[in-house]
C-alpha cells in the first residue's frame, strides 16, 4: 500500500486528512509531522483522532524517512511549503499542498480542482490543493463559461465557517467572538480573489468580480452564493442544462432540484458540493455548499490523490462522515 | 404617562418590545394580551422577562380596557392585525403593527421606517413597522435614490436570525436544524419582497431586485449585503457623501469608515444599524447589521411610539441592552 | 441479506439509524414508514440522508410487507410501540424499539445496554434500546457495583443535546431557546429516572439517586457525570481496576488516561462511550460522554441488531461518521 | 462626579464593566489602560463598545494621571495586579481587582462577595472581586452554613461560559473547540477550589468539596449545580427558609418557586442570580445561575464601587442588559 505522510499535521485541514486517510483502504498513514505538537497524542488535541493510536511526529520526521512514490499531504501554514515541497518531490514523492504558495502563476502546481482538471492531476506529482473560497466560488460559476451569454458582472457572497481561519490562536477565532456574531471581512481585498480570477480567466470568464467573505457562527462549512450578471436575459433551463453538462459523471456534485437550497449541514464532513441554480432577469443565481475542510481542503485533497495514484476517485470517501447510499463498500471502491 | 398595551405579546418581537417598555421612563407597561399563554407568567416563558412581575391577559383583555390615546402594540402572526387594528383605532388608541397586514397599499397605515418618513410618523396615529428584512435592505440602499446614477440591477443577500420565523414551533426553526447549517431559502420568491420593492419605488429606484434571504445560526441578528449595479461607475466619495447626507441627524445609523465591517453582534439588543458603503467598479457594496428583533422589529416599534407621542425619539432606547456614551440617563431622554 | 425496516422513520433516532443501517454492509434497507412525512424525500427533511434516494413509505407499509426473519427498528415517540412491536414480532420479525415502552417491568424486553447483557440479546427477537441518560448513566456506575464499598448516595448530574427532546416542534427545541441558555429541568421527576433505578437494582446497587438532567446548547452529545459516595473511601486503583475489568472486550468504551476528559465531540456520530473515573476520599467521580443519537440510540441498535444478527458487533459502526485506526473495512467486519 | 479607571481594560471581564460604567450615572469613566490594545479604538475590538467614542490608554496612563479618591477597575490576568494595586492604593484610589491575585490569605483584600461581606466591603479601599466559580458556588451554598445539619459533603458540577478563559488566544478558546462539545476540565484540581474553600470555612463549612468546573458552548453564562450532602436528611422548608433568610433584602438574588429552574439565559448581562434549592433525601441540590461576565466579574465589581462609595447598590444596574419592572431609573438609583 503507498504511504502517505501528512506534513503541517496538527492543523484543521490536515487533521481532516489524517481522519480520512486512517480510513482509506487503499493507503497506509505515513508520518504525521508537526512542528508544533511533535510526541504529543493526536487524539488529545483532535476529539476526532481519538481512536487513532498515534502521536504526531517531530520536525524532520518526513524528509528522513520519505521513500519514492510515498505521498506527503502537506497542511502547513500558507509560505510554509515553499521550502519543502521542493524537497519531497526531489525524494520522489507525490506532494499534494493544502496551502496557497502554489496556486498562482508562475509557481503553478497543477490546480487540484477535479471537476475542472481531472485529466491533469491523474497524471500529475505536485497538486496545489485548492482553497474552500474559490473552490466553492467555481464550482458555482464555471459552468457559466460554457455559455453564449457575455458575463458582465460577477458578485460572490461567501459565508465560511471559522476554521477557514486555521487553528493557530487569535482572538477574531474565539468562540466569543465568533458566536452570535455574522460579519463581512477583508472589506479591502482578500488573497483568495486571485486564485479565483486566475481560474475563472483560464477558463475564459473576464469580468469583473466582487467577492464578499463572511465569517458565520460555524465550525465547518461553507455557502458561496454566486449572482452572475449577464448582458441580456438567458433562457433558464440552457443554463440548467450547462450545469448539468458540466457535472455529468462528477460523483461528488449534486445539482438540486428547482426550489431545493444547498445546504451546508448536508454535505458536513463529506467531499460533497450541492449546487442551485436559476435565473431572475439577466442575473443567473448559483450557490454551492461544501464543507470548507472536507470539499475546500481534506476531502479534495484525498479525491486528487486518489486521481494521481490511479485508484477510483470515491476510495476512502464515500463512507467516511456520512452514509451514501447503501451499496456495500467494497462494491463501490473497487 | 400614556399606557402601552402589547397585543400578541407572546412572540419573540412582541417580548422584546415590552422589555424596552417596562424600562420606558414615559410610559406605563399596560396589558400584556396573549392567545395562547393567557395566564401564565411572562418570565417563565421569556428569560429576558423574569425580573418583570406580570403574567400575559387573556384575550380580549385590551379591547374591554382600552382608552383614548393608549398605545397598542401589536406583535401577533401575519394577518391577525386585520381584524383588531382597527377596532384599537376606533377606540381612540394609537396603534403600532409589526405584523405586515397593513405594510402594502392599498390598505397601507403610515410606513414605521423613521431615516425615511419621520415627518409622517410624527403625527400617525396607525404605523406599520417595516419587517426586518425591508428595513435592512431599505436603510443599505435607499441613499442611493439621491444620486445621478441609474441603477441597472440590485441583489441583496441577507443572512438572519431565526427568531424571524417566530416563536410558534416549527421543525425549521428547532436548534438541531439550524445549529450547524447555513442556507438560503425560499428561492422561489419571499413575501418580503413586494415590500422592499414598494419602497424602492416610492423612492424613485426601480431596478430589478433579487434578494435571497438565508438562515444563520444566530438566535437575533440580519446582516444585508445590498449590491448595487450602476450603468456606470459611480465615484466612491460622491457615494459616500450620499450616505452620510441621507443619515444625517439620525441617531441610530452608524455609517462605518472605510474597511470596517458590519456587525451583527454591535447591534444586538439595540436600535442601532451599522452600515459600511463602498464602491467597486460599477457596483456599490452596502451592507447594513441590525439586530432583527430590535431595529428590525421591537426597538423601532419604540423609536416610532416616541416620535408619535412627540417623545424625544431615543427615550427608553439609549440606555437598553448595550450602554451607549456615557452621558447620564436624564440629561439625555428629558 | 437481511432486510431492515425502519418505523417511526422520521425522528432524530431513527433518522441517524438509517444512515447507519443504508451503509451497513451486511444489511438491506428496507421501509421506511413515517406517520407524518410519507411519500416525502428523506433527504429533503434530513440533510444527513441528502445521498439517500428514498423517500419515506406510508402508514402500514412495513405491516403489509413484513416477512419472517426481517429486523424492524422502531423509532416513533414513547408509548407509539405498545401496539405496533407486537404486531411486528408475531409476524416472525426481530424487533429493536427506541422508545421507552418496553424497558420496564413487567412489560420487558430484553434491555440493549451490550455492555451488560452482551449474551441475552444475542439470543434475543425483541430488544428494547435503552434511553440516553440511562445508557451514560449506567456505563459510568455499572462497574462499582462489583467492589467491596458500600454505596451510600449516588448523584448524577446529565447535560444532553436538544435532539433527546425530539424532532416533533416545541418552543423549549427552538434554536433561540437553547442557544445561549444551560439550565437543568424535570426538577421534580424525570421518567428515565425508574429506568436507571431498575437497572441498578439488577446489578445490586440500592442506594438513592439523585438525577438531574440539563439542556446545553448541542445537537447531539451528552456527558454524565456521576459522583457516588461510598461509606468509605475507596481505593482508587482497584476503582479503576473494577472499570478495566468491567470493560475488557468491550470494543466501544474507552477508559481514559488519568486527567483526560471524556469529551461529547470525540464520540459524536459514533457508538463510542468515554469514561473517565477518578476518586476523592468518599466520593468516585466517573465521567461518561456519549452520543445521544448514537450510542445514546441509533448506533447501540445498530449494534444490538449485529449481536442478535450473529453479525460481528462492529459491523457498520467502524467507519461510519468518525474513522477508527485505520485497518481496511473488509479486514475488520469479516 | 467620581472617576472610574479601568486596568487591563482590554479583557471580557474589563470590557464589560467598560460598558456599565460608561452608562453609569453617578460615574465618570476615566482612562482605559491596556497593555496589548493602547491606543486602538475600543469599539474596533469590543462591538459592545461601538458606541463608546474612546480608545484604549497606553500602560502607564493611569498612574500618571491618578487623584485621590478615584476608583481603579483592574481586570489584567491573573498575577499583573500584585505590582499595580498597591501602588494606585498608595496614590489614594480604591481599588477593585477582578484577578484572583488578592483573594486568598495571608495577601487578601476585602473579599468582594456583596451577600456575605456588604458591610466589610462599604468600608473598603481594597476589594478582591470573587471568581466567577467561587461566586456561584458560594451562592448556592452559603445559606446551608446557618443550617443545624451537618454537612458530610460538597459536590459541585459547575458548567461555565468560554470567556471565563479570558480573551488571550487559545486553542481551547476557539470556536471550533468549543461549538459542539462538552467537557470537564481541571480533573485534577482546579485554581478556584482554595478559594471555595476558604470561603465555606470562614462561614463555618468544613466538609470536603469535590469540584468539577465544564466549558458548554457558551460565550456567557454559569450554572453552578451543588449537591450538598448531610448526615441526615434535612426538613424541605427549613432549607427553603433558610435561603429566604439568607437573601433576604438583596435585590439581585432571585429565590425561584420549586419546580422553576435557574437559567443562564435569564441573568445574562445582568448582576442577577437564580437559585432553586430542593431537598432530595439527604441531599440538598442548590442550583445558581450567573452571568460570568457580569455576577460573576463585571457587574459584581460595579456593585462592589457602589458599595464603596455609598451609592445606592442598584446604581447603574438595573437598567443595563435587561430591563427591570418599570419604574424610572431616577427612581430607582437616586
């Protein structure tokens, strides 16, 4: 079975990873390093490993122990994998970084985001794990790119649960604050609004686009609503047809039903997007729950690698978190 | 002092209202009329009540004791005012609504949002409250009917508490649905709408509207992120010079400065609005916090009694909830 | 395979059993009979069974299709089994009941807490789940009732997640009851409290209980803290030697290190029980947290139908909603 | 008018009593040093505080502008007040220390528990304000001191709000911790046991206590559940009178009818507590519920400056947070 450490282990995103790789059928935990909680229990810091009988590793463990074709899932803090990254593909290992240091042009990985490159990362060694902002973001607009109708205005209004803010302390992540409190942040600009232009660019949508984050009182998940503003009026069921094209055979993406609304507690702790879409005059309204560690960070992480090892891209996540439906697991995964 | 009966008294509205009452320094809390807890103890049932020594009457309570010149407060599910609203009027009493019976021409009573009709409230004898929705939607956009610029399209994503549902039990609103999710809701078209879209007119904007209102984990709060579309770019300074010409004198709105967010916890338990105005390309962003059971409902039922009482319009308002700057209670309110 | 059916399908219980049962590799789902929602798509009504393309069956439906040997969960309020249970075991089914109306003498079924009786419902058709707060309470006690020390008192102090009250709508359920509010309630009596005592009695501890159960603001999850004073101090090794005992084999309990926490986000989703046990002169402080909904309900019927299944008893509970160490599914569940 | 200091103006506890001072009455809010936020807006920081037109002071500030007779707030962490509090004492301030670092013998300042010590605490120059732990305890306890019953033990399960923990960034702290889970902590012995217990000592109650604190997923708000056990089973109403008595003309505590329970939401941002005491056999279950931020630090500090300087106890308090019965404040405080 490939090894896959975990690099940066002790933040949400990667403990996320770690839960679901423990599980995987197909892999084998490798080393979990964190530069900050090395020789401690992962069960005492994360509830969620608690049946998992490991400590985290020390600073180093990884680079000394890496084989050829082990695969490091790297959680690190955004910077961080700038060094090793380099290191673990030079020791011949597949590097997937949860980070942004290499989303953006020109120190591009390939971008982890399967519903658009599925063909690029099965063969790729180095995925740039995309963001949960702009995952959501275009899992809800790039559909649109298909389309006749000239975008003239893109509008995305995030509403992210608090451990997009990571698990390092600040005072704007307290429960205190956070609690009984929805606000809007980076009034200014925020980092993810690149990643997101550059992609939605590549896929040929140039307009402009005003993106709105908020933090609301929740540990995990995430809805974008997107309004896309078009030049003239489009016919309502092209574009459901466009959304339905373009997902056809993702196994993780849910079109909902006309009047159905995306929820976040139905895709918690899954690899799930849920996606609504419909038209009001010239604006086209798409929104996309994902749970912003699962499909924003752990899960999609699990599916790339899942892609890049040539296994079957549902293996190790259709029955972590939440039951699908009912087939027995081993008829699914392979 | 003038007495102030609250009908309906047992919602989450009506309960607020008559803690801001029972702190009124010119009014005297009268009755507390109740279908379904006549009898029962008002702080049993609502914890922010229990030091308010009084039980709910039974109906019909305030009909057989009503005078001319009492105050009625009505605080009862959507269509129930149809019928006793003007039974109270008859009777000689000034009546305040906050169900949406009498919001909508043709059957319109003067409309209860004092930054726009103060004039008008001053000497009403019947008000309609706006819901909280259209108040937090109306205060975001409403400066913009000054300017020159036309407006081609408004979207407003509004995120709310759920004590907008009110307090009849539903499955929707129990704490196992809506602690851990977030999501939009009737995508199909909401009742508010034709309110909001009544007042933009009255104030000259007629673009097309699509508002889509979402559910929080917040027991109180609305935040409303208005974007409005111009044909052309407006200048940011000349927006912002809007907003603080439309909002001058009104004591209760909190224009924020440049990057500063709304929020929701700021406004809670008060009559305040916050709102933070900024112009990105062609798009205006507005977004305005109020707490929905305060301004959005209770707290402005208070500031419109004042203004038709021809009370100071902050009395019973500044000092409730949150401490506001320090001047001593009387110097302030007589 | 076996067919299972779920009746009263709508509730919190039942609802998170069918999740587990649609996963189970050794088990059909079969009905899914609701009162008040067939016809209606499960995965509208409950977020968690999004993935689930059932809707739930009509009134009658699992009475008409029964066949011999079919295992029945049932899930609908107490005192809605005492017709129904019958009816379902005279047609040759198993039956597993979550409601309280056969957990007490003389009306028995056999009591489906594993720990304690592992051998009687192995042979069992007729199980009845036990409740929440008995489960916790009795995992934290159970284990003293081998020692030497008399026991002169115990008191247990239960803080539950608002799902034990039930999806059926009640002001006391609503989100903006619960959150922001702790308080204890059923000061006078509480009905689990007869249970428990009967459960106690049969393993021979007599003492008076006194039983005080609170609502805290979680969906799922409940922690029991036990304090039982003894009439000598015992010793606090042989203390945790009589838990020890008490659980070896038991693959769902897990004792904790001394100064570890039991914690309610550590087994929610799970059938998972932690316990910690620690001692203070007279007194044996014991700490259990579990999930309401899963070991406290769905997932301990799940695993009583594995056991009166000849199932091995993890089947379907080691991989679902929390991942465990990490061995492929196939090599645990046989 | 007096001048009000506050000293370590930048914690949950200081920011509150930030908020009552500055609508106080009878006070004038003076500088608000902070070492960590000098020179911020308070509003920026503290959305309570928005209204409050003041920044944070820098260190120093206070003593170098500190008159005799000024009141001095000190809410630093625990420790910072030893180098501080004798030095604006020697200036000629009163001083009220919301740390722990004056409560215990031999180095103790008046103890500032207003139901036991009012008079001690009218003279006072020098108050310690009590934990918020020791405060609902004591509460919930103290009126069993005047009982003939000897107790044999104190059993205390106590659930309390997060910002107990204070503002300065912890993993534990965070949202993501604490939404979703319940846990004890301080299994191993608790910094506020010694002060519980001198505290029950200095009122004759010598039996051994065993504490077990919890956070809930709470901002604010502490239940302190105690179990006092007797050597006999003590009369119901004899218990009940002796709490009567025992509060007898202290306007903040609320003795609740039997079968009401105490509710953390119904003191919330209030100087209140709800007690309900019951007899069960031998054991007396004492429940109290506070506001940590305001009973159980901010709010008992303004009543300890009220006491001091023979203002009327209420003063400031009664109108903030949560409205009273009704009377107008100018009747009430002056």
């Amino acid at each position: 079975m490939t090894r896959v450490h975990v690099w940066g282990a002790s933040g949400y995103g990667a403990s996320e990873a770690i839960a679901f790789l423990a599980a995987h059928p197909l892999v084998e935990l490798g080393l979990l390093e964190s530069a900050s909680l090395g020789g401690e229990p992962a069960g005492l810091h994360f509830p969620r490993l608690r049946t998992l009988d490991r400590s985290f590793d020390f600073p180093g463990a990884i680079l000394s122990a890496i084989e050829a074709d082990d695969v490091v899932i790297m959680g690190g803090a955004h910077g961080s994998a700038k060094e090793f990254a380099p290191k673990f593909l030079e020791a011949g290992a597949r590097v997937i970084d949860l980070s942004d240091d290499f989303r953006l042009a020109p120190t591009r990985a390939v971008y982890g985001l399967p519903e658009r490159y599925k063909a690029q990362i099965a063969g790729a060694r180095f995925v740039a794990n995309p963001g949960c902002y702009p995952t959501a973001t275009l899992l809800a607009v790039l559909p649109l790119a298909q389309g006749d109708n000239e975008i003239a205005q893109i509008i995305v209004d995030a509403k992210s649960g608090i451990t997009g803010a990571g698990r390092t302390p600040s005072v704007r992540a307290l429960y205190a604050e956070v609690a009984g409190d929805v606000h809007a942040y980076g009034l200014e600009g925020h980092r993810h609004e690149a990643e997101i232009a550059q992609e939605l660019r590549a896929a040929g949508i140039d307009a402009p686009l005003v993106f709105t984050p908020h933090v609301v009182p929740l540990a995990r998940g995430m809805l974008a609503d997107a309004y896309v503003m078009m030049r003239s009026a489009p016919d309502a069921s092209a574009v459901r047809a466009a959304y339905a094209r373009f997902y056809a055979g993702n196994s993780f993406v849910r079109l909902l039903d006309e009047g159905v609304s995306p929820s976040v507690a139905a895709v918690a702790y899954t690899n799930d997007a849920e996606i609504a879409v419909s038209v009001h005059g010239n604006v086209v309204r798409s929104i996309c729950a994902i749970d912003n560690l699962g499909k924003g960070a752990a899960t999609q992480a699990v599916m790339n690698m899942n892609l890049m090892l040539g296994f079957p891209e549902e293996c190790g996540l259709d029955k972590l978190g939440r039951p699908s439906t009912g087939a027995p697991y081993g008829a699914r995964s392979g």
